[in-house]
C-alpha cells in the first residue's frame, strides 16, 4: 500500500477545480457531467465517503442570483428595455452561470471535505460518573 504526502490547502482547491482525485490528482472524480466514478483510476480511492448534498447548487444559486438580479435592475433602470429583451438577455446568463461553474464547485466541495477530514456528526455517550 502506497502512503501518501500531506497535500496544501492550495493543493486541494486546485486538484478540486480541475475535477481530480482529492488524494492523488490523477485520476477523474466525474463519470459523466455530475455523476461521481466508484472509486479513483489512478489510487484506488473509494468515492464512498463523498456526501456534498445540496451544497454546490446553493452556493452556485446564491452567486448566479446576485450577478442575474443585479444586472437585470441595472439594464431596467437604465434602458428600460421591453419584457423580451430580459428574457432573452437573462435565460442563457442564467444558464451560463449556473451549469458552468456546478461541476467545479461540486468537486471543489468534494476536495475541502477530504482535506478537512469531514464526517456526519457522531453522538458520543457520557462516561458514567
């Protein structure tokens, strides 16, 4: 069995942007667009312990948001443009900035949960006194 080195704070947000392995940095993490492998080509790693649950579509939702909405009241204000020109303007801005980045901020969530050692919650019984 190969050990391997500690790997940098740095080291983890660029092997999670990239869509890598969170331990090695070899091997794909995705199988498809959003559909995580079983485990790492390259290491073996078993993808098991992967559990980000809602976390990138509401970072992503958040972001998106504030960049649609402020542009949107900016042009309304400013050009007050007829209805159709938001939604032609809005629908693939709101496309861009929320299927773009989802993969990377999925991953990049994957690799700070491996780097950070995280874990659900456990319940640990007092000693008796």
């Amino acid at each position: 069995m190969t050990t391997h080195p500690p790997v940098t704070l740095a080291q983890t947000v660029l092997r999670g942007l990239a869509c890598r392995c969170p331990r090695c940095g070899q091997g794909k993490l995705f199988d498809g667009f959003l559909n995580l492998r079983k485990r790492c080509e390259a290491c073996d790693l078993d993808y098991a312990f992967i559990d980000t649950g809602d976390g990138p579509a509401i970072f992503i939702m958040m972001l998106a948001g504030a960049i649609v909405v402020g542009a949107a009241l900016i042009v309304e204000v400013k050009y007050q443009p007829p209805f159709w020109v938001h939604a032609a303007l809005w629908g693939p801005l709101i496309l861009i900035t929320t299927l773009l980045p989802l993969r990377a901020m999925k991953s990049l969530l994957i690799a700070l949960q491996f780097h950070h050692k995280a874990a659900p919650g456990r319940l640990v019984d007092k000693a008796p006194r």
